[in-house]
C-alpha cells in the first residue's frame, strides 16, 4: 500500500533533528524549474504565482537561495517542513525512528517543485502548486512536467509492496498528476464527509484537510501496510460507511 497525498503552502524549517535522510528522486527536473522561474521578472513572478508583492518578493528570495547539494545545514526532511491543517495531525515530533521509517515506506507528498517527497527526503523551502501553469521543457504546466516520473515512481514503489492499492488522499489539483492509466496499482479515492446543519452531510474543506492528516497518523501509529487496515480509521469521530462506498472511493463520515 502506498498513500499519496498534497504538501502545504506553511512550511517551518526549525523542526526535529534526526540523523536519517533521502534525497527526493527528481532533483534534475527540479533545477530545471528552479532555472526557469529565476528568468522570470518580478512581474511575471507575481503574475504566475497570483501573489501580493510581499509573497512574490519572499517566493524571489527563496528560488534564488536554492542550492544543490542538499544536506542538513541547508535544508530538513519534509515530514518535519510542511505545516497546516492536514499537518497539524501528523505528529512528526513524536514518533519513534521505527514509524518514521513505516512512513518512508507508505507516504508519498506530491509537490510542484520536487514531484513527489517521501517523508524523509530533504527539502528548502519553496511556494509553487502543481496546478501552476509555468511552461518547462515543453510541458504546459507543473502537472504534465511531472506525470510519466510521478507515475512511474508510484509503479517502481508497488513492486516490492504485497498490497497493490495506492490510496489517494491528496487534493483533486495534485492527485491529477497521477496518469490512471499508466498506474498499475488499483486506486482508491477516500472522501470525508461531515454533518450539515441543514441535514445531511457534505465535504467541508478544512475538516477533510484535517481528517486527511489524521489518517495518516492513523497509518504511521498503527503500522499499517494493507489498505484494509484504513478501514478501521476512527480519529475525530469518523467511522467508514459500507453502504455509500464504492469499490473505487471509501467514504468516511464524521458522527454527528
């Protein structure tokens, strides 16, 4: 089993220190991208990433400090980086090497710069989404950039994994970088739903953000490795619903 899911805009780079680490597996096409955006003037900057002019300005500052090599002294593991409402139920802080390691296994965070992070990969801070419309090597966005290495990543990984089911709980904007139809693990969306004051139950963004994180914790406490083992989230309330699930999407929804 693998599980997908998006980075955060809020990142923090004075987090836990720990000895182990990667380096994301798509570093090349990175500089590209990085070489990209620095030919871009602070108009066209501001322009493509629809920011006021004090974000462009630090977005400007951050391309123009990226350097390679990646080490400890210049950047952090992404577990430890991305904060925010899906982040602020994965408690990176307190988990021992041994589940930090269960979700370097698992856990798979898209990104715009880098293609996809596993937990321990290092990274300097950046502000790019994948659904960013910035022309490189020909590609038309970030998406197309990165769909046959993400893809072909995700394959590599279901190799030596006995559970061939990629669990999707990244954004509609970052699972799209996904091509369904190259992928060869089955896909399973899962959808958080939660009580309406008019009745009912409906997707409320912020409580799914949260809801996501917390089912990633769910996986890296409880050690689980199989998909079915997801089945069994309870955190904030939230019980799996057999009768509104389907064989492609699990639903999830909050008690009342």
């Amino acid at each position: 089993m693998q599980i997908i899911t998006a980075p955060s805009k809020t990142q923090a780079f004075n987090g836990r220190d720990f000895a182990d680490h990667t380096l994301p597996s798509g570093l090349a096409k990175t500089e590209r991208i990085i070489a990209r955006l620095k030919g871009l003037n602070f108009s066209e900057l501001g322009k493509l990433m629809k920011t006021s002019d004090k974000l462009t300005e630090a977005t400007r500052r951050r391309i123009a400090q990226f350097s390679l090599p990646f080490s400890l002294a210049n950047a952090r593991q992404a577990l430890f980086t991305f904060q925010g409402d899906a982040y602020s139920a994965i408690c990176s802080d307190s988990y021992s090497a041994a589940q930090l390691h269960h979700a370097q296994r698992h856990l798979v965070i898209l990104s715009g710069l880098y293609g996809s992070l596993r937990p321990l990969d290092l990274m300097q801070p950046y502000r790019l989404e994948m659904g960013c419309r910035l022309s490189v090597d020909g590609a038309s966005d970030l998406c197309h950039f990165w769909r046959d290495e993400v893809t072909s990543a995700m394959n590599e990984a279901f190799c030596n994994d006995g559970d061939k089911t990629l669990i999707n709980l990244a954004s509609a904007e970052y699972a799209r970088v996904i091509d369904r139809k190259a992928l060869q693990p089955k896909f399973i969306n899962i959808t958080f739903k939660q009580p309406h004051k008019k009745g009912g139950y409906r997707t409320i963004p912020i409580h799914s953000k949260r809801a996501r994180g917390a089912m990633i914790h769910f996986m890296i406490t409880g050690a689980i490795d199989i998909a079915e083992g997801l089945l069994e989230f309870n955190l904030g309330g939230y019980r799996f619903n057999r009768k509104e699930s389907t064989e492609d999407e699990w639903i999830f929804l909050q008690d009342q």
